[in-house]
C-alpha cells in the first residue's frame, strides 16, 4: 500500500498501526504454503488507496503506519515460531504503543499477535473481545499431540486468558468438523457462532445478529481476525483449507466494515496460500480486507 517501512523511520517515530508478515505454515493440517502470504499480500496491496468510499474515511490522514517487515520463525515448530513472532511483534513500535496487524502465515500465528494486543490493551483481566470470519472454528485441543496449530489458536487464546469467549464471536463457520468435540467446547464457552447456514437461510436476519454482537462489545477493546477461508473458494481459493460454501467477496468485506467506529486494538488477516491462488484473487481480497480492518478504527479516530 506504498506505506513506509519502518526501518526507513526514525526511531521516536510515533505510530498507531504497524504491518508486519508472520511467513510461518508449519501449523497447516492440508495445504501447506501461506508461509508466502506476506509477501503476495504485500504485492496486491500496491493498487490499493489510503481512503474508503463506503466509510468516507482516509486512513493515511488519521493515523501513521509503517511496515515491520516479518518476523523470525522456526519451521520446525509452532511453539518456537510463537515465541519468535510474540517477542518480535513486542518490540514492534513499543515506544508509542502500536496497534498491530499480522498478516499470515497460516491462522497459528494469530495467537502470538493476541497476546501482545492484550498486553497492549494494558492486559484486562476479562480478555480482549474478538471478531473471528472463518470457515473454521479453530477450537480443537490437539491434533497430532501438537496444541499450537493453525486449528487451535482460538482455544488457546482463551485458556490464556488474551480473548474473552463471552465477547467473541465467530461469522461464517461451515462444516466439516473433525469431532463435534470443537462445537461443543464454542459452546460451552458461549462463543457466538454465526453460521454460513443462517446467512443462506435468511441474511439480514444473521446480520442483525453480527449487529447485536457489536452493540454489544459497545466500546470495549477489540481483537479482530481474518481467515481468507470465510470467503468462498470461487472467490479466495489461494488457502490451504478451502471450504465450500462461504461468503462472495462483497458479503465479507460489507460484513467488516459493520464493525466501524469499534475500538480494534489488534488484526490480522490469515491463510493466503499464493501457490493455490489464481490470479492472485485470494491475496487481492486478503489485502483489501486488511485496509478495511484499518477502516474501522480510523472512524472511530475521525472523530
Ligand atoms: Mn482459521
């Protein structure tokens, strides 16, 4: 998006968003390769302007953003790679306090962009409130004895306390499940799951629900998560585990920018798998929604 880079700044440079690539997929259970994301993100992103029709917004006249450039990672290890991605992601424009918005590498690495989120939230003991568009729960334990994978970092970041399950929701989930295991724990949990189903059934009816979910989080802060896969494979097949069925492109980004004005504290937008993409649709809408996520809290800045 033609933004500078931060290494190009001085140091004191006060920021409020800073981009940064987490180019890891060892946490992919099919297609591996989004460890590429970053920079067919970054790629698709030169075409894209500072200012929102639909929002009446300029985000490079609200706010400062740079970019980090990307994080180190082990591709041996999720663990590893999180621990990497947290304390590069911590030192990431800690003099001013930087909102952070991650771009994947597959959906493990949104754990790391959490937690530091959270502590820069100033830690709230109830967890940060989140947003999550996928076709995927993200809610399993474990698979393969591994905990850190691209399916469980929700669960994590819940047992750590970072996201408060109460306060978060999840749009666009679709079958197949693995076990009824992951559905039972979002749940119990009282995630708010709003279905692929129930936007086919009928769409202004499963809008009014993403709706009440914002009035309710009101001003709280807030941690908003992207999977490439909520959209549809027609439209984002660049992902390693594409699912039938999900949202046009035009839905997904509309449904984003529901969320303006809400105070976003941390983003990311995940599993862009360039050697599956066609005409690099999938990195185009990542890209797109990535600006859209910086949007909704330049309205909230607009004043
Ligand atoms: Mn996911």
């Amino acid at each position: 998006m033609r933004f500078p880079r931060l290494s190009d700044l001085a140091a004191d440079c006060a920021l409020d968003w800073i981009v940064y690539g987490a180019p890891f997929d060892g946490g992919t259970t099919f297609h591996p390769g989004a460890r590429f994301g970053p920079r067919a993100i970054r790629d698709a992103s030169q075409y894209l302007k500072p200012a929102s029709l639909e929002l009446e917004v300029n985000v490079a006249e609200c706010f400062s953003l740079a970019d980090g450039g990307d994080s180190p990672v082990a591709p041996y290890s999720c663990s590893d790679t999180l621990d990497q991605v947290t304390s590069f992601a911590q030192g990431l424009g800690a003099s001013s306090q930087a909102h952070l918005l991650a771009l994947g590498g597959d959906h493990s690495i949104s754990l790391a962009n959490i937690r530091v989120a959270w502590e820069r939230a100033g830690r709230p003991a109830t967890g940060l409130a989140a947003v999550i568009f996928d076709a995927h729960l993200d809610t399993v334990d474990a698979v393969w004895g591994e905990s850190y994978g691209h399916a469980s970092f929700l669960r994590r970041a819940i047992e750590d306390g970072c996201i408060d399950a109460q306060r978060t929701m999840i749009v666009g989930i679709r079958g197949s499940l693995n076990t009824l295991d992951d559905l039972h724990f979002a749940r119990e949990r009282k995630i708010t799951l709003v279905t692929m189903s129930q936007f086919i059934d009928d769409f202004a009816s499963a809008e009014r629900a993403v709706l009440e979910f914002r009035g309710r989080i009101g001003d709280a802060p807030v941690y908003i998560s992207c999977d490439v896969d909520a959209a549809d494979p027609s439209c984002a097949p660049g992902t390693g585990t594409p699912v039938c069925g999900g949202f046009s492109a035009a839905q997904l980004l509309g449904i984003v920018r529901r969320f303006q004005g809400a105070q976003v504290v941390g983003a990311d937008v995940v599993e862009v798998c360039p050697a599956r993409d066609h005409s690099a649709n999938t990195s185009m809408l990542a890209a797109q929604i990535a600006f859209e996520l910086l949007c909704l809290d330049a309205v909230g800045r607009r004043g």
